[in-house]
C-alpha cells in the first residue's frame, strides 16, 4: 500500500531524534507493549507479515503521531479484535465480557524464551529454479498494489544489478493477506543512488534491497 | 559522538547500566495515555487468560538484560582476530554467529557486509524498522525514527554527519534496506594501531553504531578515555 510508513527518500522529518546512554526501554509500558505483541503472536491467529501490515494500516495521522510502540500496541489491538481473541467491548471496558470462560495462555516463561531462540525462519524449499543469476541487471516493477508489499516506492520502476541470491523464502506480499506463503526466490538487488535519486545521487553510491521474484523483470 | 553501547547491558546479564533510573523518573510523572492503554490491555488479557505474565518478564529480561550490542561485537572482534572464522561468517554468517550461541527471532537469515577502503555499508529499514535482534538487541529510537527511515537512502551523508561521521569523497557508500527477513551487520574496519590486541580488547572498541554503519570503531585511544 501507498502509505506514510513507506518512507524512504522522503522529506520534512527533520533531525535524527539521537540521545545519548539511550536506555533499552523508555518507561516500563514500552516493555509491556513489546512482550504482548510478542506473546500475542503464539495464539498463531496471524503472522509477523501480517503484523506489519496491520501497523502500516493504522490512519495515516496515528501513525506518525505515534512512537514506536505505540504503533505496535495499537496494531495489535487492531488485530486481537480482527481475529476475535478479544472483542472491542472488551477492550474499551478493559476487562473479559461477563460469562466468557477463561483461556489457557500459549506460552510460559520456558516456552516463550524458546520461542525467541528459535525465531521464525523465512527460507523455503521449492522446486522451481530461481529466474535471475548474480550480476544480471533487473527492473523493479511499477506496481501499486493496495495491499501489504516490500517493494517501496522509491525503487518502483528502477533497474538494478542481482548482486545476492538468498534463496527461497516466504513471500511477505502474500503471506500478510494469508493467501499462503507462496515462497518466492529471494534477491539482494543493487540500485545506483543516480538510478534512484537523479543527479542529486552521488556516481559512486547505491542502496541495496531485498526484493522476491515477482517484484522483478528481466531488463 | 553519539554511542551509547558500552553502556548498555552486556550479554552476560549484568554490567554498570543505568537502566533503573529511567524506572525511578517515570514514576515521578502521572502515568502517559499510552502507558494506560498498555497497562489496560495487559491486565484484560491476563484476565481473560491469553497471556502469562511471567512469559512477559522473560520476554523483557531478555532484550533488557541478556541480548544487546555487546554479542554482536564479540562477533566483530572474532572475525578480527581469527581469518577462518571471518571466512565462514562470509559463506554463512548465521551458522557463524551462532557458533558464538547468538540465534534466534530477527536474527534467522544474517548477513555480513564488510567496510573497506572503498566502501562504507549502513544499514536501514525504510518501511518498518528491521534490525539484527540477537546480535545488536532491540533497535534504538533515532534507528525507528521517521526521520533516519527517510533520509538513510537518499542522504546517507547527511545522516552521517549527524553522527559526526564523515567519510573521504571518494568513498563509497553502501546503503541495505532490510525490506524481507535477511538482517544485515556491518563488519567495520578494525582500527589502526590495535595489533596484538586480544579479542576481549577488540570486543570495546566495537560500538552498536559501528555494526550499523552509523558509527565507527573507537581508536584504542578513545577507548581509554
């Protein structure tokens, strides 16, 4: 989707927010929002995929009024609500509907730290040959899909160079929609900063992405 | 220069950090409508059984204690000091930091990217805010920021800069978007004049800043001050 979370190489944000000693956390409830979007995902009713459009979906002036965790509670919000793990009532009376019954969590301490060191791999099996070979040049394509993708905007249309092939994985585009993981030739794809960015973009320069088979044309 | 990861809790789940003050000035405040909501949603998923709140301590014990910048230094000054081991994180850079027990969510695809004389990598995610958990902890705020998201492709000199970074013009400059689940960690250029030093050494010179691209090492000199 054409939203404000797809962000690179826009103006107007200003200076970078830098703090010295930064803590980890800036007040508990940052921790909290974290560890229950976290702990929220093993009910296995949505994907990280799917989380991160449920974010980029938040109203344009929510989201960039919101601090990053903020985004994240209100995304998973959003989410439990969807996906009927709590009703809004619910959430607007901040506790359990009279007479629902009480649910067992997923995750205990244990599992949940091996949930962590276990993560969520992306890579896929699949028998079909990747389509593109390191150092073949290859156009984005124009698309502007209303739906979740990680081909942002500003390489729509551009042509670059294969320069990795990380084999098969997940596909983001389709997995966020649960239409399936539809895994998909992964590709490291190298893009000229002048490609990008016109004249203002320095020769020597590049921005690197990370863009599946059917982001890709042949050019 | 703006660093903050020799402060930061070290992977071994103790260390001189400041991390309790930032609890004692929160409660000086009336509480934030975002810390209510929060607090709000936990209680009515406790209470409706979905999650555990021991769970969540472990959750957050673990990023505010035990994973921070400090594994993925200890993967720098390895690959450092030890020529295999540098080869076998460019052939499989996951296998290889997980030799040194470092693995696991945001951190399941890695990929090195080396800084040489020609080159300077910097690493961003320009739609969300993907970054390398198990070996750089969770990502600092200016990392999240609409503003850095930005401007890190098309002004990756400008950003630098504002870190009091500024490289020879005919330096190249390498920017990786993370837009799938591959997490990329700068290999900085190991200072001059660090001969001889044992891995543990080179280990604090390594700052979070340096494995983004942010930053760079500390000089031994720096270091000592």
């Amino acid at each position: 989707m054409n939203g404000v979370h797809d962000m690179g190489g826009m103006h107007g944000f200003g200076a970078l927010p830098l703090e010295e000693n930064e803590p980890v956390f800036h007040g508990e409830w940052e921790e909290r929002a974290l560890a229950l979007t976290l702990a929220m995902a093993a009910w296995g009713k949505w994907n990280i995929d799917a989380s991160r459009h449920a974010r980029e979906k938040l109203p344009p002036a929510d989201y960039l009024r919101y601090s990053y965790y903020e985004r994240w509670i209100e995304a998973l919000a959003n989410m439990m609500v969807e996906h009927g793990l709590v009703s809004a009532e619910e959430l607007r009376q901040g506790q359990p509907a009279a007479g629902s019954s009480k649910a067992q969590p997923p995750l205990d301490a244990t599992k949940a730290l091996a949930a962590l060191r276990r993560g969520g791999p992306a890579d896929r099996a699949v028998d079909q040959a990747p389509r593109f070979a390191i150092g073949q040049s290859v156009r984005a394509i124009n698309h502007h899909p209303a739906g979740h993708t990680r081909l942002p905007r500003y390489a729509r249309g551009k042509r670059g160079e294969i320069v990795m092939h990380h084999g098969a994985h997940v596909f983001a585009d389709s997995n966020a929609h649960f239409l399936g993981e539809a895994p998909q030739h992964l590709y490291a794809v190298r893009f000229s900063a002048r490609e990008l960015w016109g004249p203002q973009g320095r020769p020597q320069d590049c921005v690197t992405l990370d863009l599946w088979e059917p982001h890709l044309e042949a050019a | 220069m703006h660093d903050e990861s020799k402060h930061e809790h070290g992977s071994h789940g103790h260390g001189d950090h400041d991390h309790g003050h930032d609890h004692d000035h929160e409660h000086q405040h009336p509480p934030s409508p975002a810390a209510l909501r929060v607090k709000a949603i936990e209680t009515l998923l406790v209470e409706k059984g979905l999650v555990d709140p021991q769970a969540l301590d472990a959750i957050i014990e673990t990023y505010a204690e035990k994973v921070g910048p400090r594994n993925g230094a200890r993967v720098v000054a390895r690959a450092w000091s030890d020529p295999a081991y540098l080869e076998r994180l460019r052939q499989d850079a996951t296998a290889a930091i997980a030799e040194l027990d470092f693995q696991g969510r945001q951190g399941e695809h890695m990929v090195v990217v080396e800084n040489d004389a020609r080159t300077h990598n910097l690493v961003v995610c320009t739609l969300c805010s993907c970054y390398p958990w198990p070996v750089l902890g969770l990502p600092p705020v200016w990392y999240k920021s609409d503003a850095y998201r930005s401007r890190a492709v098309i002004d990756p000199r400008g950003v630098l800069s504002e870190f009091g970074v500024e490289l020879p013009e005919d330096k190249a400059v390498q920017v990786w978007d993370s837009t799938a689940e591959v997490r990329y960690l700068v290999l900085p250029e190991r200072p001059a004049g660090t001969e001889g030093m044992s891995e543990e050494e080179l280990a604090d010179l390594v700052t979070r800043d340096s494995m983004i691209g942010t930053g760079l090492p500390l000089s031994p000199e720096e270091a000592r001050s």
